[in-house]
C-alpha cells in the first residue's frame, strides 16, 4: 500500500516498551570463501555482511552461525554464513544452475519466491522434492523467464525466521526500462533471540501474548463520548465476539523483535554511498517473517516503477506500506549529503533504519516513531456501504448495535474490487490502518 503524506511525518508519540531492540551494531561472525563476486558490491548493496555473486552457477551451503544483534550471543541459519544470504544477479532467459549443500544437522531447502519455474525447482519440500538432507547436495537448474526484484529463502522449519533468506535482481535482456546511475537492496527483516518454536507455542497459547497496545478504560469512555454509552458497549461486544482487538495490528511485536535492514541493526546504520546528484534504485525486498513496514526517506519523494518483479507506472509518494515476502523498486533523488531511509512496524512497537549517504559515517535525522493507528469494523469487513439498514458515522465507522442485533448479510456484488494501487493510482484500497484508505498520483 502507498500513502501520501503531504511530506507531513511529524511523531506523535513513541511506543511504550521495548521500543527499539539492537543496542549494539549486529555482528555475524562469516565464512566467505565463494569467489565468484563479478558485479560490484558497493553498486547493488554496501552491507559489509552480504555479497554479490553473479554469473550462471552458484555454490550456496547452509550452516548455523553466531550471530549478535542484542548484545546477547545466538546461532543463526546462514547461507555462506552471511545475513541476509548472498544477492544474486541473474539475466532473463539464461539457465542458472544452484548447488546447495546442507551442513546442518537437519533437512533445508530453498524456496524461489515469485519465480515461475519447473515445480520440481520450487523448493518447497513434501510438495515439489523431499528436501537437502544433512551433509547433501541438491542442484536448482532451471531457465530465467522473468525481470526485476526477487528473493529467496528457506521453507524448512523455521529457518526463514532464523536469518536463512537473500536477494535475488533479474536484469531484463534489453537494459533496464528506467536507467539509474545506481542500484542498491535494501533488503528488511525481523529477528528474535527466543527459539521460534518457543514464538509459535506463546502465540498459540494466547494470541496477542507479544501486543502491549491494548484497549484501556479511558479508550472507553472516549468512545462513550464519541458515539454514546450503547454504541460504545456494542463496539466493544463486536471485537469481544471476533476475540480481537482495534490493536491487534501484528502477531509480533517488538517485544522479542529486533528490525533489520540488510542485517544490520537500527544502531549498526546500514549505509548505502552514491555520488551527488547521482539518481538510485533501491530495490526494497520485505524478507520479514511476520512484520509489515511503513517505509519512507524524509525529505525525498519515492517514484515507485515496480511491485513483486512486475513494472507498473512510476508513481511519486511519500511513504509505502509493504508486507512479508513483498517487493517495490524505488528511484530517489538525494537532495543532501545524507538521507535517512525510515521504516517502522505497522504496530509502532519499533523501527529499523539506514542511511543514504556520500560516505561512510553520515548520518541524518532519525525520525520518532508514529502513533499507531487502531482497527475499525470497516478495515475488518471491508467497504459496508450496500448494507442498507447499518448505520455509518462520518468516519464510515459501522453502528455496530446494529450488527449486533442482526443486520441483513452482506450484498458482495455491491462491494468495490480492490484495484492495483500501483497500476491505478487515485483508486481507493481497503487496508488496516485507514490513514492509508487513500493513494493519489502527485
């Protein structure tokens, strides 16, 4: 989702606790040995922690390695033992051939998201192979079809959520439909020091054990001011119904999350240099497990010329929202020595950041993070306006007494299809926060 802001962020107020994890730069301990680095790092990506590998054969392995993004020791699930794993460039309509061994003491495998190719290469295991067992080889061969930005990562277990996934650019036959003078990743994730499987038992047990933000009394009685003491209890009896909350934003907060952008921690200041007046593609790949962003660069538009691989029509915003497994390429045009590039959880709980910049230890301001902005019965039931006998207040809020009582169902044939926010800019789109109910081409 994209949002347009009228270049207005101004804070609100910041998270209540645990705000931001990460109180040391994020260190990985590597062991790179793959030479096969023929296209620039410092043009796609200036991660320390990340390389470049280019060409039609890859030698990736998995292994486990120790990791430091809180101050407290862990083992990740690397692939050539970096976070994220390496970026690979391919070009459109060449075979790439990927071995991957497995030194784990379990079964991995590598899953090509968004990427059309033979099933028997998909990387899915039980489905498309049986998986890498311990101490094999299995080689990925399969033909290029498509252009843009990619990424890839593991679909075993929960080694995805333990640092195992990477970047992947297509460069199309006939040259890049917008040139730039430079190209970059930036490529954001979620990282937690607890045991996974310790994660999914605490959601399973009690779904919003890592959400803080929770409706207070005093919530309450601001309702009651708003919309009445029997609106107020039948909007709290309708979440109560759907066991939900107006804050139930994320599964994952904060709380045990730690934001990462192309590995690094918000004080590890990952650093993208370009020259003056330089224009940039920043390839933004959203390899979280759980968390979606709002992303900005203050002070900079974002001309955003492709969604998931796919180019659409450059349109110019202020901020973009993107969830786990998506893509946007973005062009921007620094104004300053350094911009920083901004990008909070949907819930507020935290952030993570870089910096654009003409060298190596620039910084620029940092902005506090947003207030977050609750659910409504709308952002649940999508766009009520063809149910005749409920009651809408002036912010499209149901009367939710009425619901509560036995409103007629829903006519879907009068509902509004969501259109490509991206293809189709001044259509309006149904999303969780209704701060973004709006997207308009500038």
């Amino acid at each position: 989702m994209l949002k347009n802001t009228g270049n207005s962020f101004a804070p609100i107020c910041a998270p209540r606790r645990n705000f931001v994890k990460g109180a040391v730069a994020g260190s990985i301990a590597m062991s790179m040995g793959n030479s096969n680095i023929a296209y620039s790092q410092e043009n796609i990506n200036s991660a320390k922690s990340t390389t470049t590998l280019t060409g039609n054969e890859f030698d990736l392995t998995v292994s486990e390695t120790k990791v430091n993004f809180t101050g407290s020791e862990r083992i990740a699930t690397t692939i050539n033992g970096t976070i994220p794993a390496p970026t690979l460039i391919w070009r459109e309509g060449e075979t790439v051939t990927i071995r991957v061994t497995n030194h784990l003491a379990v079964s991995t495998s590598i899953h090509w998201h968004g990427l059309i190719l033979p099933y028997q290469m998909d990387g899915v295991p039980g489905i498309s192979f049986q998986g890498i067992a311990p101490g094999e080889t299995f080689t990925y061969r399969f033909k290029v079809e498509q252009t843009g930005t990619y990424w890839y990562h593991s679909h075993s277990g929960f080694q995805e959520m333990t640092g195992m996934y990477g970047s992947i650019i297509i460069l199309p036959k006939a040259g890049e439909r917008i040139k730039t003078d430079r190209d970059m990743v930036v490529q954001l994730s979620d990282w937690t020091d607890e045991n996974p499987m310790a994660v999914f038992s605490h959601l399973k047990q009690q779904s919003d054990y890592y959400n803080y933000n929770q409706p207070t009394a005093r919530d309450f009685f601001n309702d009651v001011s708003r919309y009445g003491m029997g609106q107020a209890i039948g909007m709290r009896k309708m979440w109560n119904e759907m066991r939900m909350s107006p804050a139930d934003l994320a599964d994952v907060s904060a709380e045990t999350f730690t934001f990462l952008m192309n590995g690094q921690t918000p004080n590890g200041n990952w650093t993208g240099v370009f020259k003056p007046k330089e224009t940039i593609r920043l390839r933004f790949i959203n390899g979280s497990s759980n968390t979606f962003f709002d992303v900005r660069i203050p002070d900079l538009k974002l001309t955003v010329i492709s969604a998931d691989g796919q180019d659409v029509e450059p349109v110019s915003v202020d901020e973009f929202r993107f969830g786990p497994g998506e893509t946007y390429d973005v062009i921007v045009k620094p104004t300053d020595d350094a911009h920083s590039i901004f990008a909070q959880s949907m819930d507020r709980t935290g952030y993570t950041r870089g910096t654009l910049a003409v060298q190596k230890g620039l910084t620029a301001e940092v902005p506090t993070v947003d207030q977050p902005v609750w659910l409504k019965m709308k952002d649940m039931m999508g766009d009520m306006s063809g149910m005749s006998d409920m009651k809408m207040d002036s912010n499209m809020q149901m009367d939710q007494n009425s619901m509560a009582h036995g409103g007629k169902s829903m006519d879907h044939s009068k509902h509004n299809m969501q259109k490509n926010p991206l293809a189709i800019p001044s259509q309006t789109v149904n999303h969780a926060s209704s701060e973004y109910l709006s997207l308009k081409n500038i």
